[in-house]
C-alpha cells in the first residue's frame, strides 16, 4: 500500500512507498535522508502552522526555495491556509507563503500538498489556474468543496480522521482518491484503506491499488 502523506521518522519495513511531507526548513535534511530509500519521496515546504512572523518570512521563503531549488523534491508543501485557533494568528503571513510556494511550484511544474482547514474557498482562489495539481491531504469535507478541488485538479486524501465521513469517502472520484495516516503512524493504513473500501463497498485490494496508482501518476514517482 502507498502512504501519500506519512510524517515518517523511519522508513517502515511494510510498504509499497510513502510521499514525506515537508513542513518547515528544518523538516527538509530528515525527509531528505528517508528519501534516500527509493520507496520513499520527500515534499519540500512551509506548513501554514510554521509561518514565522512577517519580519522574518521573506528570508525564510529564500533559504525554502534554496532547499527546494537544490534538493528537487517530488511536490512542495506541505502548504496552504488553516483558519483554527493554532495558526490563526498568522493569516497574512499564511497567505504571503502560500503564494510564495504556489509560485514556486509553478516555475519548477511541481504539484502542492495542501493543508487546508476551514479556508476551501480561499485556497482554491489563488490556485485558479494552477496547470500542475496536487493533493489535498487529511480531506474531511465540506461535501461541496470536492467538486471544486477535483475541478482544480486536485486529489483527495484520507486520513485517520476522516473514517467517519462515509459519504465524503464515497464521493471522491476513484482516479483522484489517496489515502495516508499523517502523524497517525503508517502501521495504520490497513486500517484507513479498509475503512475506505468499506465506504465505497469495494475491496481493500482495489483501494490499495487505485491509491497507489493514483500516488505515482501525481507524484511521478
Ligand atoms: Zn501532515
């Protein structure tokens, strides 16, 4: 099976690959490292609950797309806009990053992993146009968000937190469906792929080879 948004600290013996998300500059040199093993890619980004203050962004954007620049990662991001307590604060800087790294993705045709919470809307107005896709991780609706983002050409990603959302999981178009366990662990995606293939009331075989499929059509890899 294939994790499409795992925060590894190992690679696990069990597996078919896993997509390392990045999530500051820090995160880079041990998704670097993972990402030595062939099964393994690495996201290269800045989390929308990383965002420094807005004094210190433009030099932190230089030394991501350094990183970025040097090290050629399969996607940028983790990226995009989160409106909930933890990175509220930060809302112009979140927007200033995002559009930094969407520009960056567009100069380099990379995809985006997107973080987006409570902010579908506003994440998909500055993607207007965005020729090269990406995923949305850890999507748990709104149901009317998915038309939008699949129009976009975006996948959609479940995680731990989404098993509950039956009729979301069912709704999302087979060629753009991912699965992922996030900080879950990845010894839990039997569980998420067994959950989704209950939903969609297809076999755990066939979710785990549409995903991985669909995984490394996006990520090239
Ligand atoms: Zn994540």
């Amino acid at each position: 099976m294939f994790d499409a948004h795992a925060h590894l600290e190992s690679v696990p013996e069990v597996g078919t690959g896993w997509i390392v998300p990045g999530v500051d500059l820090d995160s880079a040199p041990l998704a670097a490292r993972l990402a030595q093993d062939p099964r393994v890619e690495a996201g290269i980004g800045l989390h929308p609950w990383y965002v420094p203050p807005v004094a210190d962004l433009p030099a932190q954007l230089e030394l991501l797309e350094q990183a970025i620049e040097a090290r050629r990662p399969c996607a940028i991001g983790e990226t995009g806009l989160d409106r909930t307590w933890r990175a509220k604060p930060r809302k112009r800087e979140q927007r200033a990053a995002f559009e930094a790294q969407i520009a960056i993705a567009r100069r380099l045709e990379l995809p985006l992993i997107i973080h987006c919470v409570r902010a579908h809307g506003a994440c998909l107005e500055r993607l207007a146009d965005f020729p090269h896709g990406g995923m949305v991780h850890d999507f748990g609706g709104p149901m009317e968000m998915l038309g939008p983002w699949v129009e976009a050409g975006f996948y959609l990603s479940i995680s731990t937190r989404n098993l509950g959302l039956e009729s979301v999981v069912a709704a999302i178009p087979s060629e753009r469906l991912l699965i992922e366990t996030d900080d879950a662990g990845p010894e839990r995606l039997p569980e998420v792929a067994a959950a989704v293939a209950a939903a969609r009331g297809v076999s755990v075989e066939e979710i785990a080879a549409i995903t991985e499929s669909n995984a490394r059509r996006l990520f090239s890899c």
